[in-house]
C-alpha cells in the first residue's frame, strides 16, 4: 500500500521515504568518517543539509548503488 509520504520508487518491491535515503546516507558518513577522519569533511549534520536539498534522484545516486550493490543492500545496511 502507497501512502503520500512513501516515495513512487520502487527497489525489490521496497519503497523508501526522502528521509530514510537521507538517514541511511548520514549513517553511512558517519561510518566512513569515522574509518579515515578529514577535518576539511563535513560534520554528520552539514552533510544532512546538503542532502537535505537533493532530488530523490540525485539521493539514490549519491548512494553510489547500482548492479553490484544494489539500494536494497545499502537501505539494509545502513537505513
């Protein structure tokens, strides 16, 4: 069932909201700033307002998912 804050994607027959892709991308920053820490990156909140103002689209790429790693995977590790 489709409700009018799920997201008209659809991965695997998942469907996920703007706002779990964008807690999965900061958990994701958080991770790997965690493993190789630059403090020229953004805080975990900069990067969430810089995402904040991204498409769907441009969310899901910035995922980096594709054949070999798909959104499903990324949502299960790290949404």
């Amino acid at each position: 069932m489709q409700t009018s804050t799920m997201v008209g994607l659809q991965m695997s027959d998942k469907k996920y909201t703007k706002e779990q892709l964008i807690d999965a991308l900061v958990h994701e920053w958080e991770h790997l700033c965690h493993d190789d820490y630059d403090p020229d990156d953004d805080t975990p909140e900069e990067y969430r307002l810089r995402l904040e103002c991204y498409s769907l689209e441009e969310l899901i790429e910035e995922t980096s998912t594709g054949e070999g790693y798909t959104l499903d995977e990324f949502m299960e590790n790290h949404g």
